[in-house]
C-alpha cells in the first residue's frame, strides 16, 4: 500500500480518483527522465509533525534573481514582485475518513476513505446531497466486510433538532483500484458535507504519522477555504493569515481564487524508475469567469501571477491548455455547457499540442474561454486535469510559485524542477541546513523566474 496510510484497495495499490489513459513509452524525452534524480535525503526528525502555534510564523527561503534570502513567511510581501496576482485555491478539506464498527463495539474496526463522488458525479452537487450519495472509497481492512451494512452514530450538531445522527454504507461495487460506496443518514435534510463535518476525521497525509486532533480540524484548513471537496490540504495557503493577506492587499499585490479539489493521489509517489512509467491521477478543477478576466488583465500589463501552492499552479497551466484545446478542436462538441467537463491528459501537452503550443499565446488560450463562456451564458469552467509539469514543460501562466518543501521522488518536487532547474537541491540543501521543516504542516519557500521580475 502506498498514498493514504492504513487502507487498502483489491490489488493493495493506492486508488486516486482517477488515472491516465495507458500512455505508450514512446513521445516526449520527459518519459526518460529517470526519478532517482529527483531525490535527497529527508530525516524522519525535518518531518513537521504539527504546525507552528502561528500561521505566518513559518520560515520563508526565497530565490529571487539568482540570490536566496531566508526570512518569515509574515514577511513575504518585501519579496514579491510590484503588483503581482496571487491566485489561491480555495477548496475545502472535508472530514474523509470514517471509521465503522462492524457488529458490536468491540467488532472489526473498518475504515473507509472517501475518495470521489459518483452520485451525483460533480463534487459540489456531491457534498450537497440530502439524504445519499455514493462514493469512490478505499477501504481499509476490507476483508473483515465483506457484505451487509455498515452504521455508526454521529453529532448532529445542533440543540434544535435529534442530537444524534446515523450514517448507513453499503459496498455497491468495485473499481481496478478501490470501491464504490453508498451512503445514506438520517436525518435525511443534512448535507453530505455536514454529515462528515461531524462523523468524519481530518485525513491528514501519511507522513503525519499521529491521530487527527480536534486543532487539526482548523489548522489543516487555509483561513479562506470555501468549496467542500479535498482529501489533503493546498497546504502552500496554511501560512496564510487575514492580517498578511490584508496587508498584501494594501501593498498592491492583487489576489484572486481558483478550485481544485485534491485528490489522495497527490501523496502517490513514483514508483517507476522512468517518469514515462507514472499514471498522474486526475483532479477537479472549477475556475470563473471572473478569475479569467483578471489573469488575461495580468497577462497584457505584464504583471506576474504566481500560484499559491502546486494545487494553483497545475490548475493555471490546466487553463492554458484548455483553451488552447478550445483553438485547436481538441474537444468534441457539447449542448450542455453548465455539466460540460474539460479535461487535460498527462502527456498530450508534451507531445500531441507541442507544436500549438509554439503558436498559441496565453492570453488568446484564455480568451478562448472567456469566449465560450460568454457564448454559452456559463459563469465558471469544470475540468479534470492530469497535467504532469516536469523539466522540460514550458510555463505559460506562471512565473513563480509559493509553496511549501516537498517529499523526495514525488511528483510535487517534479513540478518545482520544472520551475527552477537544478537549482532545487541547492536550495533544498540551504532548507535541510538552516533547520526548515518540510512537508504539509513544514516551511514555506517563493521561487521566482528571472522573468518574474521585468
């Protein structure tokens, strides 16, 4: 088992909501790229257990044009370019894991890790549903429930209504990789989200190797989460308070907001010893046509936009490659463009769209969208994005990033390569010296291109 610790799928093999198509081992040289290069040594001790007593008292390293600075996360606006957008993810993280007791108390304890809806499919609809919905799960110690139903008791929450609730599951069926699952509660009028708010625990990564506490279930959430929907924190935006956010806000650094549900595939490492053997899960991602508007303004008056987190940075570059897909008719018509779902694959913006890519500009990528809202009368954009940004892929969008230090041989550290270069493990190296703490609840660092700063 790998990715989410303590559960299990039929063939022991972490289930993310979704994974590539089989991609041939031909194509771009990046399949080449062997993983064992993306790697350093991380001592179990550098592992942040649990955040700091205060969000923004996080150490900050930062790299900016070609020189590295150390400093406090509450500090990060002296470093930012003039005028910068931010761009967060506002997602939430919901209360995923459930623990069943089949039979009496003292009976198997058996663990189901929500995953993804499949009824209704769309997230938001999904966490909305009075009554019952139905899920992609792991499940953990699975042999031990094997037919029948599953119930527990939970806190309903409030003094005006049956103090206690009951979530039933039912294994409906089987995926390759995990399982589908039903739910159903009473009391029939709450949400699915306020039935895990109270039932479920915070699903903290499986590198925090404790229980969830009752300060995770604040502390693993950034200060401007709004749509219920991720299994792992964006957790570039934990070191976020109102107070910096404000005082960013007056210094001109302009902010805005972006979705993508995170997915357990995000904790998936890469098994195979070529980049070109790994299956990037896909993940939800909604943007408005508000937020289009603001990046095309950024784009025109030269403004950099700088992802707070790689959740931000891959749903970006996803933008750029849907709207290039809109140019070049890389999607099959459709009459229903609120239910409309778009999607980008792993390897098709390295080898099918490389030469579009030459061609096409951001801004006429994500005037594209803009477009096809507009024509549509649609206010946001839905997307299943498996972009795999590796060296070797050229940024559109971005120019920097905010994030936090990474596990080695991940997808994640991929990503910061492609940002920076080689220059990752001498600064992983600076972080590792100067006693930064890595990983969810860990450090913070601002990586910025040379271009960032024209």
């Amino acid at each position: 088992m790998h990715g989410v610790e303590g559960l299990s799928t039929q063939e022991d093999k972490t289930a993310p909501s979704a994974v590539s198509k089989g991609e041939p081992e031909s194509g771009s040289p990046l399949r080449a790229l062997e993983i064992a290069d993306f790697n350093y040594p991380l001592p179990e001790e550098r592992i942040a257990l649990y955040p700091l007593a205060e969000r923004d008292a996080s150490k900050l390293l930062v790299y900016k044009g070609g020189k590295t600075d150390i400093s406090v996360f509450r500090h990060i606006g002296d470093f930012l370019p003039a005028s910068s957008l931010l761009v967060f993810n506002n997602t939430r993280v919901v209360h995923a894991r459930l623990i069943f007791c089949k039979g009496k108390e003292s009976g198997a304890r058996i663990e189901i890790f929500c995953l993804e809806p499949t009824v209704p499919a769309e997230p938001a609809s999904a966490f909305a549903a009075t009554g019952h919905c139905r899920f992609k799960c792991l499940i953990g110690n699975n042999k031990r429930w094997k037919d029948g139903l599953l119930q527990m008791a939970f806190p309903t929450g409030s003094a005006l209504e049956t103090d206690t609730g009951c979530l039933t599951a039912c294994k409906t069926g089987s995926f390759d990789d995990c399982f589908e699952v039903a739910f159903s509660w009473e009391p029939a009028h709450l949400s699915f989200a306020q039935v895990l708010e109270q039932a479920g625990k915070v699903p903290l990564p499986p590198y925090i190797r404790r229980q969830a506490e009752e300060t995770d279930k604040t502390r693993y959430q950034t200060v401007f989460a709004r749509f219920d929907g991720s299994v792992a924190a964006p957790t570039a935006g934990l070191h976020f308070t109102p107070q910096v956010l404000q005082k960013l806000k007056d210094s001109g650094i302009e902010q805005d907001f972006i979705t993508l549900h995170v997915g357990a595939g995000t904790f998936r490492p890469v098994k195979a010893e070529r980049i070109g053997g790994h299956a990037m899960h896909y993940e939800h991602i909604l943007a408005t046509d508000g937020l289009v508007r603001h990046l095309i303004e950024a784009l025109k008056d030269g403004r950099p936009v700088i992802p707070v987190g790689t959740t931000s940075m891959r749903s970006l570059e996803s933008l750029y490659w849907i709207g290039l897909k809109f140019l070049v008719g890389g999607f099959p018509q459709t009459d229903d463009a609120e239910r409309a779902v778009f999607e980008v694959h792993q390897w098709e913006v390295y080898e099918d769209f490389a030469q579009a890519r030459k061609e096409i500009s951001p801004t006429a990528a994500l005037e594209a969208i803009l477009s096809y809202m507009e024509r549509h009368k649609v206010r946001q954009i839905h997307g299943h994005t498996a972009l795999m940004i590796a060296p070797g892929y050229d940024f559109a969008i971005c120019k920097g990033i905010v994030t936090n230090f990474h596990q080695p041989q991940s997808t994640l550290l991929l990503l910061v390569s492609a940002l920076i270069g080689p220059l990752w493990r001498e600064l992983y190296d600076t972080a590792l010296r100067n006693d930064f703490r890595f990983l969810s609840y860990g450090d913070s660092c601002l990586f910025l291109k040379d271009d960032a700063l024209l």
